[in-house]
C-alpha cells in the first residue's frame, strides 16, 4: 500500500516534471496494492483506473506541451454508480486514455461511464459497454459524455448501452472523430433517430469511405426529413450518438441495431418516426 501525504506527492511530481517535457505515462497495475507509487521519473503507477485519472487531474503545473498518457488492460467498472472522467491538465499538449487487451469500461446497466473535458483528447482500444443514463441522471446525458473541442475515438467498442440524449455517446460543442468503431446494440430513450442524430445547428460533417454511401446519405436526407432535425424541432437523442454544436467524423466505422425510440422496441422498425432507414453503416 502506498500512502504519500498530498504535500511529499507533489513534491515528486513537481521534481520529476521540472527536467523533461517528455510525455507523462501512468499504467493501471492492480499489483501495487493500492494508491499510487511515483517512485520512477514520468512513468508511474496506479492501482486503479480511477487513481491514475484522478493523479492527471492533478498533474499542474505541467512544462508546456507535455503529453499525457494512461493506459491499462482490464475490464474497469463504474456500477457504483458513478462514471470516470478524463480531463486535460493545464499546459499538457494532449490526454490519451489507451486501452490494451481486454480494456473496457463497463457500467453494468447502471451507471454512465466516462466524461471527457479535454482541447485534445485521444481514447483508443477501449469498450464501452453497458452504460445506463436515464432523465433521473439530468437531460443532456449520455453513457460516455463528450465535452471539451477536440475528442478522437479510435477503435472502440461502444455496445448494450442505453442513454437518455444518445445511446451511447453525447457530443457538446465538440469536434468529435471515430475512427474504426463500432456501434451496437445502443438505445436513446429520448426518442430521436436510429444511429446519430444531429441538429442542424451543429453543422455537422458525417466523412466516410464510400461515395454511394454519401450519395446515398444525401438521397435519405432528402426524402426522410427526419434525419436532421432543425433545433426547434429537435426530439432527441440518436440511438448510437447524439450530437450538438459539434462536427463529426465517421471513418472506417460500423452501426448495428441502434435505437431511438421510448419505450425501446425490441428492433428497429422498418417505417415510421422512430425507423432506422440507414440500417447498417460500413
């Protein structure tokens, strides 16, 4: 067990950060036995993943331009009730949340799972699963809730999550990018439209491999006005993400039986409000 009083922990900190600007690295090692050991220059360890996030939180001051980097491999779960967050610290370039093996957040249908507060932030190889926001949680809430202006998903999982404004995940201001994900399984509560559901007001940018599914795309916002909702008209969130003053980037990403509909139906139906004309996005 590693227990430094708050005064020697910053005392480590500010002596290890004093003589490089190289990036900041804590690994997740449940093998410390608990807390945080700061022992090694720029490359520590945290028992948890709630430790290490919380020991970024307090990374300040930082030599400017400074990345930062946490990583871990193993299943992480919030069902307590409480979601993690990712924030940048003042004068870090960068925060990246890596996951390796089996990294993954998991709510157990209970809880949300992470929030980020970042200008750059980069999360890779994490699942998140089993998220759950509901109205009691707050309007505007999602499992995995995006704030902040630069947010980058790359290959991550994003399954059997249900939310109040998206599914799965809440963009606010953002501009947001997922690269090699994939959406499955999400519900939205809030109603709204099958797989992402964007206001016009955010201006969006939807980027993907193939020129038919772009024609096709301007073919169905054309003909299912319902696709775009204008802000006033605006019925909630998208069953796998929802989207608000925030451009987004789709790459290399796949959309399967995302919902938006309350109550949830069992499957997508074929016609109506609450349809998923898009079915599957490859």
């Amino acid at each position: 067990m590693w227990a430094r009083s708050p005064i020697s922990r910053m005392t480590a900190l500010g002596a290890a950060l004093a003589v490089s600007t190289v990036a900041v690295t804590i690994t997740v090692d449940p093998t410390i036995g608990g807390g945080c050991d700061l022992t090694s220059p720029n490359s520590w360890r945290c028992h948890a993943l709630k430790d290490a996030l919380e020991q970024v939180h307090g990374l300040t001051p930082l030599p400017n331009g400074t990345p930062v980097v946490v990583a871990f491999s193993s299943v992480v779960s919030t069902a307590d009730g409480r979601g993690l967050t990712l924030k940048q610290p003042p004068n870090a370039s960068s925060v990246a949340l890596v996951g390796s093996g089996d990294a993954a957040i998991d709510g157990g249908g209970k809880s949300a799972l992470l929030s980020t507060d970042c200008k750059n932030c980069t999360v890779r190889g994490v699942a998140f699963v089993n998220g759950y926001v509901n109205i009691t949680h707050g309007k505007d809430m999602a499992p995995v809730l995006v704030q902040g202006h630069n947010t980058f998903f790359v290959g991550c999982r994003f399954a059997h999550n249900r939310g109040y404004d998206g599914g799965a995940v809440l963009s606010s201001h953002n501009l947001i990018s997922f690269n090699s994900c994939t959406f499955s399984d999400n519900v939205a509560f809030h109603g709204g439209d099958g797989h992402a559901h964007v206001s016009v007001a955010a201006a969006c940018s939807l980027v993907a491999r193939s020129l038919l599914l772009l024609l096709l795309l301007l073919v169905l916002l054309v003909l299912t006005p319902s696709l775009l909702s204008l802000a006033s008209q605006d019925t909630g969130g998208g069953g796998a993400i929802w989207a608000y003053s925030s451009k987004i980037f789709l790459l290399n990403s796949v959309f399967k039986n995302n919902i938006a509909v309350d109550p949830p139906p069992n499957a997508c139906p074929p016609t109506g409000k609450h349809a998923c004309p898009l079915g599957t996005w490859e």
